[in-house]
C-alpha cells in the first residue's frame, strides 16, 4: 500500500476530499436515481493507480478489516432503525431468505460458475457462496427515502440484516474444503447452528443490557450518550466472534433490540449513527473501490464472464431462490417477483472476496474482478430501477414523512425528564381534539407542535391534526402514561 507522496496533511486532505466527494456523489445520485455505493466505488477507483494515481493500495486484508468495521456501523444503524412491529410480521419469510434462500442462490449460482469459469465444484460453489447473499449497505442505501410498501422493505432489510452468517459460514466451508481437501462436510455444518443460535441470544443479551446501561448511566455531556451506544455494537461483534458465532447477526439483533427500547437522548442516537454510518459507507466503498484495478476489471472476459453469471445471479438463482424460500407465505406473486428483483448485491460479497485472496487460494484474484464486476451490474441495473418496478408492481406505499426538525434538552438526563416525540396520526384518539380538551397525565406539557414546515405554539384551543408532531416534555414516572394515552385508537373510546 502506498499514498503516493502524501506526508500527514496530504492524508488528512485526501480523506476530507473523499468524503466530501462521498457526500457530493450520494446527492448526486439520489437525482438520477442511482445507487450512491457506484458512485463511491467509481471515485475510489478513479483516485487509484489505474485512475488519475493518487493511490496505490492493493492490501486485501486491510480493506478486509476495514469492510468490516464499516459493516459492523452499518448494521448497527440499520438496526436502529428498523420498527419491531414491522419486522415481526415478517420475521418468518426474512429467516428463510437468509437462510435457505442464501443456500439455494448460492447453490444454483455455484454450478452455472463452475460451467462458465471451467473451474472444480468447490471453486464454484465458493463463488456462488461469496455472491449468495444481499448487502445490508446496499439494501438499506437504497430503501432509504424510497416509498416502497412497508412490508416489502421489512422483509429485505430483515433478509439482509440476517443472511450474512448463511454466507459467511459456506465461504469460509468451501475455502477450507480447497486448502484441506480431507476436511469433512458433515463435521462442519453444527458450527453453522452455533453462530447462528449464540449470534441471536448474545445480540438479545447484549441489546437488553445496553438499553439498560443507557438510560441509568447520567453523564456529563449529551454527545457522549451515542458514543456509548455504538460501543455496545463493537463490543456485540468482538464477543460473538470470539467464540466463533456470527458477530454480524448479534450486532444486527442488538441494534434491533436498542433501537426498540425506550432511551433517553434518542434523537441524539440516531442522528449521529447516521451520520457515521454514512461516513463509514462512504469509505467503505472507496477503498473497496481503491482494491479493485480498472484494468483487470474491466478486461474483456471478465465483462463477458461477469455479464453471463450477473444474468444468472438475477435472473434465475435469486427468482428460485425467493419463490421456493416463500412457499406457503402470504406473499402474492407479484411481490416475489419484486423481492426477486430487489435482492441486492454490494459491500458483502466483496469483502468476502477477499477472504480466499487472504488465504491464498488458487484463481483468487481472478474471483474478486468478476464478483466486483457483478456487484456493480447488480447495483446498476437492480439498484436503479428500484423504484420502477415497485411503481410497475402497485407496490408503492404512502410517501415517507419523517421529521427533519428535532428539539433537545441538555440536562434532560439530570431533570428526571423526557422529551418525547409523537406523529398523530388519522387513527389516534387525540387528532381532532383540542389540546384543552385532552387529559395528559400528570407533568406531561406540550412543548411545540410541528405541522409540515410550521412550527406552531400549542394553545388550549390548538386542535391537533393528522400529520402533527407533538413534542411533549414528561416525567420519566408518567412516561408510560402519556405513550399508552398517545396511542389509544379512536375505536377505543
């Protein structure tokens, strides 16, 4: 690895310029309705040495490690955001998709790459198990600020926040079947009931404990609360991988189980997750991007080659893979064929293509151009069009109206206080009522009221409306009151 002639400022520089050009990329892609991750390899392939030779980087494992890390941040965020209540409709179908629909796409994809690369079985069968699984960065990259029907991207964020044990276990069986052959198939497969089972009790453990630790620890300043959180994420990964179960799953269920617990500083949480999940995608991409030479990528048979097992991925392993996972469920067909479609490649498949460059198997090199070159067909031609098949589909829900506006009390925490945030929608009981005529528990105040982009100050004749944002300041003790009296419907009265 080298950073051409760059002393320590040069360096600082180039990582202000590359996020900067990460930011600039993610809004320039939103407007042409490309995948934001192409653009970040692009830059990172541009600034390298077969590009305008900014860099030289070709170390594999440190790109390894840093995919990991950004992986790991990504999850976490992910995880965050995702509504209990959402994925629990669709815990079942998103268990299957990781699992045997990861197999099966694997599978399938493994025998056409062993005709196509006229390469042994197992070599095979490790390429399809690299490409086997959707990307949690790209999947939740492109869902974001899209209107896709809830359902739907409950079931692909579920899949892809949960299916990277499924690849990462048959990568790591079949580059251990290549380096010992005499290595029994059969003596290996528990490890995968291991990583999966320890992964999802230590991400509920982990979850529970950390949710607990946020809100009884008081410390000094607001900014430390999401730093403390996101600790929990690398100490989730660091333990389930210590004893060989799946950190990516625990780190994803923590998160899951945090996000969905009751914390102080929330909002605080998640701007600032998001705010590092995108710094770390950002880099992510670049130096995967940096590691990929143009040259050997885009060489002639492996644009041909690429090209051939792209349709094969897309077109006939993930559609068998998702209609066979989804047998018996309650999905109508026209939503397979959008989850067919929707399945996702990016950072995944690509870090784990450097596991058998790092363990020195035969043709390595020669995997990481064609998946690299597949994970880019995969993110244009699927990530782009996205949200013209949900259209084509009738699978479009209503439009996504999250707050861009937020109210925080410094010393929430030592006030024994909460301010709470609450969208009134057409079915609660209090829209339609006047703020006078509605009984909030004891020491519960409504502080503001936001409506589109107005800010409105709340009188006993302020009537609330669907849509509104109530931003109500409570005592911890009633906390529970004023969220039960939120939510009554109005069917209940």
């Amino acid at each position: 690895m080298q950073i051409g002639s760059f002393d320590n400022d040069g360096i600082v520089f180039l990582i202000a310029f590359l996020l900067i050009s990460g930011v600039f990329a993610a809004k320039f892609s939103s407007r042409i309705g490309l995948p934001s991750l192409v653009l970040f390899i692009l830059v990172g392939m541009l600034i390298g040495s077969d590009g305008l030779g900014f860099v030289y980087f070709d170390n594999a494992e440190l790109a390894q490690m840093a995919g990991i890390l950004a992986l790991i941040i990504i999850l976490f965020e992910g995880g965050l955001q995702t509504k209990w209540k959402t994925v629990r409709a669709v815990a079942l179908p998103s268990i299957s998709l990781a699992t045997v629909g990861v197999l099966l796409t694997s599978l399938i994809t493994g025998f056409a790459v062993h005709y196509i690369l006229d390469v042994s079985w197992y070599e095979g069968l490790l390429f399809g198990a690299i490409v086997g699984s959707t990307d949690a960065a790209a999947v939740f990259a492109a869902l974001k600020e899209r209107n896709i029907k809830a359902k739907m991207g409950a079931t692909l964020e579920a899949e892809s926040g949960t299916n990277d044990p499924m690849a990462v276990f048959l990568t790591l069986i079949f580059i251990e079947l290549l380096s010992q052959p005499n290595t029994s198939l059969w003596i290996m497969i528990p490890s995968f009931f291991w990583q999966m089972g320890i992964g999802l009790l230590l991400g509920l453990g982990i979850g529970k404990l950390a949710s607990f630790s946020i809100n009884r620890i008081n410390l000094e300043s607001s900014g430390l609360y999401p730093i403390f959180t996101l600790s929990f994420g690398f100490i989730t990964y660091s333990i389930a991988s210590g004893i060989d179960a799946s950190g990516f799953l625990a780190v994803y269920v923590s998160a899951l189980v945090i996000g969905n617990s009751e914390l102080t500083y929330r909002y605080s949480i998640s701007q600032f997750n998001e705010g590092f999940a995108w710094m770390a995608q950002i880099l992510m991409f670049v130096i995967l991007g940096l590691l990929a030479f143009p040259g050997h990528v885009f060489q002639i048979n492996v644009i041909t080659q690429g090209l051939i097992i792209s349709f094969v991925l897309i077109f006939v392993a993930r559609p068998v893979a998702v209609f066979l996972s989804l047998i018996k469920m309650k999905y109508t067909m026209k939503e397979k064929i959008f989850l067919s479609w929707a399945g996702l490649r990016g950072a995944v498949p690509i870090v784990l293509a450097t596991f058998p460059i790092v363990a020195g198997i035969e043709n390595a090199v020669l995997y990481f151009n064609i998946i690299f070159f597949v994970v880019l067909t995969s993110a244009l031609v699927q990530g782009s069009s996205i949200n013209t098949v949900a259209k084509k589909l009738g699978l479009m829900g209503p439009v996504k109206d999250t707050p861009h506006h937020s109210i925080e009390l410094i010393s929430i925490a030592k006030a024994n206080a909460e301010m709470v945030q609450f969208q009134a929608n057409n079915d609660n009981a209090v829209v339609g009522k006047k703020l006078k005529d509605i009984e909030f528990p004891t020491r519960a105040t409504i502080s503001a009221i936001v409506r589109g982009d107005r800010l409105i100050t709340p009188y006993g004749d302020t009537e609330i409306k669907p849509g509104d944002f109530l931003y109500i300041l409570v005592s911890r003790k009633y906390k529970e009151d004023l969220r039960k009296m939120l939510n009554e419907k109005k069917n209940n009265k």
